[in-house]
C-alpha cells in the first residue's frame, strides 16, 4: 500500500512538472539584437559567447570554410542531438529548442554567424529554473567538438 502511494505520488509530481514544462514558452530576449545575441540573466543557467561576464562567458564555435558549408555542419551536428528541435533560423541565425528526456525541460539554444569573423556566436539558456547543473556549458561544448570533427 505505501509502494502504491509513494508511485503515485511521484507520478504526480512527474505530470506536474512536465505540464508546467510544456506551458512555458520563449522569453522575449531571443533573437539577434544590435548584431548580438543577449546577454545572459544574472541566473548561473545560461551561456553565451557575447557575454563577458566570468560567470557566463564561452568561446564561439570558429569555421574555415564558408559561412554556408558552416551553418549546414552545424545542422548536422545538431540533428545528431535527441530533443533538439529547430524553432526558427535564416542565412546566419538558428534557433534551437533542446527538451530533457523524463522532466521534459526547455533550454533555448541560439547560433549567429558572423561571416566576416568565420565564427559562430552561441547562446545556451535554461527556460526555468535557477542552475542547469552546468548542462547548457556542456552541450555546448559537445556541440563544438562535433562541429570541430566535420571540419573540411
């Protein structure tokens, strides 16, 4: 009987948080502004590659082909990313949405190339929460890897 209540319990919370997950929705500061992307909220949740805080600051992913042959490797690394969904893009900018597999968490995951400085600006950022636990740092870093290994 206690097994019965403490599963059921967490099953509850589980569809709680998955339900509240799925209602949120993008915050207003995506997107290229002024030719950059946002800086990040003062929140440890989030990296990006035009902030120059110590706490958020990353490398952008750097290219040597051209901004084409660019953008069409990093849709390939990204199709390999289970839960990545591409929201919205152009000709230098893609918007990701990246869902966790059980809590279904949304990070929002920007690209920005910039052709006449062969690199790719990045934004990773958790929708909810405080702390990712690192998480957005390490997806981009994976990402940049796998991006490295397609190289021409």
């Amino acid at each position: 009987m206690i097994l019965f209540w403490c599963v059921s319990f967490f099953i509850a919370v589980w569809l709680g948080i998955v339900g509240v997950n799925s209602l949120t929705s993008p915050p207003d500061n995506l997107g290229v502004n002024d030719g950059k992307l946002s800086p990040c909220p003062e929140s440890p949740n989030c990296v990006c590659s035009c902030d120059s805080s110590k706490l958020h600051e990353i490398a952008p992913l750097e290219f040597t082909d051209s901004p084409t042959q660019a953008r069409e490797r990093l849709l390939s690394v990204l199709a390999e990313f289970p839960g990545c969904q591409i929201v919205t893009g152009d000709e230098n900018y893609l918007r990701a949405e990246f869902r966790t597999r059980w809590l279904r968490f949304v990070d929002d995951v920007e690209f920005l190339i910039e052709p006449g400085q062969n690199v790719i600006q990045v934004r990773s950022a958790s929708r909810i929460g405080y702390s990712d636990l690192g998480t957005n740092r390490e997806r981009i870093e994976t990402i940049r890897q796998k991006f490295a290994a397609t190289a021409l």
